[in-house]
C-alpha cells in the first residue's frame, strides 16, 4: 500500500543528521528521496570511526543507518560544468529540494532558493539550518551539541543547582528533521492549493525551541524562569519519581491531587496520610513536600516495581516505569504501534528499526529500502533523467560521476 506522499520526488544535500532526518521521514511516507552526494560523500557514512566507536555489524555504519532508509543515492561532482548540468535536471523533476548547508553555502555553490525557483517554480526548497535564515547568527555554522545548549534544553533538564545537564546525543537534530519534513508537508499543501512553491526554513533552535514552549512561556510571558525541579522537593509529591526495592525507577503522575490522593494512601497502605493535617491538601502537602516525599520512599523502597505496579492498577493511579532505551526498543506498546518495527535487511539480515510516530489507516508508513550504498543508484537515476549509457559513461570518463 502506497504512503500519503507516494509520488512526491525529494532531493536532498544533506549531512549528519538534521536533514538526512527529515529525508528519511518524508521517504517513511511514501517519497521517491534522492541523495546526492560529493565524491567524498557525506560524512555520517564514517561517523562512528570519527567518535571512536565500532562501525556495526558486517561493516555498516547504525548511524548512517538510521537516517537514510527508503532513499537512492547519486554520487556527482556539482564543482564541475556537466556535474551541475545533471543536478539542474534532476531538479527540474523534483517537488522538494531538502539541504542542511549553512544558509551562505547554497548561495555560493548557485543553488540557492532564488536560482532553484526561477528553474522549478513548483518547488519546496527546504534548508534546516543551525539558527535561521536571519538574524546576526544565520550564517555560523552548528552542529547538534550548539543547538541543544543555546535553545535552553540542557537548563530544563537535571536538577536546579546542578551543572547543565549532559544530553545524549542526537536529539535536537532528531526534532530538527522532524520539524523540517513536518514543514515541507504544509508547503505542499499549500502548494496544491496555489500552485505556487516557496521556501521553507527551519532550524536547530527554533525546533528545540517549539518543543520547550511550555518551559520558555514563563520568562515571556511571567517574565520568571521555569525553576528547575529538584526530585526530593517536588511541589506535588504525587506527582514525582521514585525507586523500587529493586533499584527500577517508575512514575506517579497526578495532575488532579486531591482526586487522587485517598488513591494514593490506599495503594501505599497507608490509609492514615489521607486526613493528616500536614498532607490532607494540595496546599498541606506542597508545604510539607520534604516530609511527604521522604515518607514515600521509604515505603516505595519496601517492594519491586512489578508488585507496586499490581498494587496501582487495582487502586487507579496514573503510572508508568522509567525505561533504558533497550527496554523502550522491546517494549509491547512500542511493537503494536509501529514506533518500533522488524525489517529485513539484506545485509544485516532481520533487524528491528525506530518506525513511525504516525499511523494513516489508508497510506501506512514503511520502510521500502535500505539505506544506500556509496552512489548505489547514481547509474539508474542518470538514465531515468534521459541520459544514456554512452553519456554515463563519457561523465565517468570526465570524473563527474565514480
């Protein structure tokens, strides 16, 4: 069954991880996505060895892996005449020119949104930048790390007094392609609509930024920092994170206290806390936080997770364990929904792969190809654009092509 963009043509220049990102998801829908690729390819094809780690299973490389399925690759030289020649036409077939460049790089290699337009007047030229298109920052370069630190994300996270928290890598860029193939989406509605193209412009800080907005509401709104929490001092101690007796950590999540709080006494059998004037309301029990929540661990602290967990689903409480990313990757909820799903991979044979934040009942998402070899299908795309074998082989002859 074909994706809800089965037909949509999409180039990309893209590198790392922001904009092969947002490749991937628009190919998860059904997009014939291209890369083109320098003859030194792009980077994230060696970027375990550049960090230090094992490339993967039978040489393939699980961070290139990851964000390059369901795309072809061309592998041409856009610093020559012929090279550009064949990148020019292969943009006239396109509906979605995808980059992650520097917003200058475009401008200086003559592919920029202005030169693109004028060719394709139907096309979506998207660029997923570090900062934005304006502003005295659009033109410095960034990375995921940058993106992470100036949108605020590592001040949300950790405990208040502690140091910027660590994050693991990948996520802003995760968002940032993301926001890209979410954007790229609108425009070719928009597009159907007015027959028109246009550019769509997203970045590392504003996705990162649209993901805190409840956080960054305050000091725009207040003019107040969001404080950062600190675990043993939670306002709303039935609203928190506790350990086990088996070292597993889990959430209580009431956002509705008193409702919930006779609940809550019930599942600690500790039936005495519900009217005990130091805890017998929202106010009491913020008040006495400290107490509470010492009370509570100590008791949490007496069984393991999976006989609190027995004991919540009988009382009602609103639950759930804090999970390692292995245990996310297998967990039943993540396989039912498809954000989780098997492929069989030709080289690494069947494997399990991070699927789909969405479901369409009539155009599912899928993944139809792997991610490409180096300039895999550089020939098959050269002959779907008119060129023949003796031109195919006059640009290899030329080194426009490998």
């Amino acid at each position: 069954m074909a994706g809800p963009l089965d037909g949509v043509r999409v180039v990309e220049i893209t590198m790392f991880q922001q904009g092969p990102v947002c490749g991937t998801k628009l190919g998860d829908m059904g997009a014939d996505v291209i890369k083109v690729e320098p003859p030194t390819g792009d980077p994230a094809r060696g970027f375990m060895r550049i960090i230090g780690t094992q490339v993967g299973l039978k040489g393939r490389n699980y961070y290139f892996e990851n964000q390059n399925r369901n795309k072809r690759s061309i592998v041409m030289n856009l610093r020559k005449e012929k090279g550009m020649e064949a990148f020019l036409k292969l943009i006239d077939t396109a509906d979605v020119f995808m980059n992650n460049m520097s917003i200058e790089a475009p401008q200086r290699m003559g592919i920029g949104p202005e030169a693109l337009l004028a060719r394709n007047p139907r096309l979506i030229y998207a660029q997923a930048s570090g900062w934005g298109r304006k502003g005295p920052d659009a033109n410095e370069l960034s990375f995921d790390y940058t993106g992470i630190g100036r949108s605020g994300l590592m001040m949300s996270c950790g405990e208040r007094g502690t140091p910027p928290a660590q994050i693991l890598p990948g996520l802003g860029d995760e968002l940032g392609g993301m926001v890209c193939a979410w954007a790229v989406c609108a425009a070719l509605y928009a597009r159907e609509k007015t027959g028109k193209g246009q550019v769509v412009d997203t970045s590392l800080m504003g996705s990162l930024m649209c993901m805190e907005s409840l956080i960054l509401a305050a000091p725009a709104i207040l003019g107040q920092e969001f404080p950062r929490e600190i675990r043993a001092e939670a306002g709303n101690p039935i609203y928190n994170h506790y350990r086990a007796k088996d070292d597993k950590w889990f959430i209580i999540a009431h956002l509705q206290p008193d409702r919930y709080w006779p609940n809550v006494c019930r599942a600690l059998g500790m039936p005495e806390l519900e009217n005990d004037p130091r805890f017998n309301s929202i106010e009491a029990r913020g008040e006495n936080r400290k107490e509470l929540i010492a009370i509570i661990d100590e008791k949490f602290a007496t069984k393991t997770r999976d006989e609190w967990f027995g004991i919540f689903k009988k009382e009602g409480l609103i639950y759930t364990p804090i999970q390692t990313s292995t245990e996310v990757i297998n967990d039943p909820q993540s396989l039912a929904n498809n954000y989780v799903v098997w492929f069989d991979h030709p080289v690494l044979g069947r494997t399990k792969m991070v699927g789909f934040p969405w479901d369409f009942s009539e155009t599912p998402a899928s993944i139809r190809r792997e991610p490409p070899e180096f300039g895999q299908h550089t020939e098959e795309i050269l002959l779907e654009l008119g060129y023949t074998w003796d031109d195919i082989t006059h640009l290899k002859d030329e080194e426009i092509i490998p």
